[in-house]
C-alpha cells in the first residue's frame, strides 16, 4: 500500500502523523503493518496517527469569520 501523508513529525518517543483525509485517517489508525514497519528499523515509537484540519479548510474557517463580522458582500482577494 502507497499513501502520501500530509505531515509527519517527532516528539520524544511519539511518531505523530497527520492527515486530512478521513479514509486514509482509518487506514492508518489500527495499522500494525506499519507499527511492524518502524520495530523492524529499530525505531521503538509510539506512532499516533491524527485527524487535521487542512491549510485549505483553514483558511476557509477564517474567511467564513471575517465574512460573518463585515459582511457577506465583501469582497476578499487572497495574493499569491
């Protein structure tokens, strides 16, 4: 199985995965192939997988904000 993670990190002894995706987020959660991944590296983390929110439904959330405070007729142009 192949799937791109949205963000990986380390903390003490925790692999921490993020995701975006609810299907993947299930994949990953109860995955003891890929626990056996890391013991067979060495590696002896707790890996935990975690449900994110998006930067995209973000900026989303906070542009619902700034809409529901000035207005729903304003006009919001998001530079590069």
């Amino acid at each position: 199985m192949c799937i791109n993670l949205d963000k990986v990190s380390v903390n003490s002894n925790q692999f921490i995965i993020a995701v975006y995706q609810q299907n993947i987020f299930d994949i990953l959660q109860n995955n003891k192939d890929l626990v056996a991944s890391f013991n067979q590296l060495g590696y002896n983390y707790n890996i935990r997988v975690v449900l994110a929110q998006s930067p995209q439904d973000k900026l989303n959330e906070k542009l619902s904000k700034i809409y529901e405070i000035l207005g729903y007729n304003t006009k919001i142009e998001l530079g590069d």
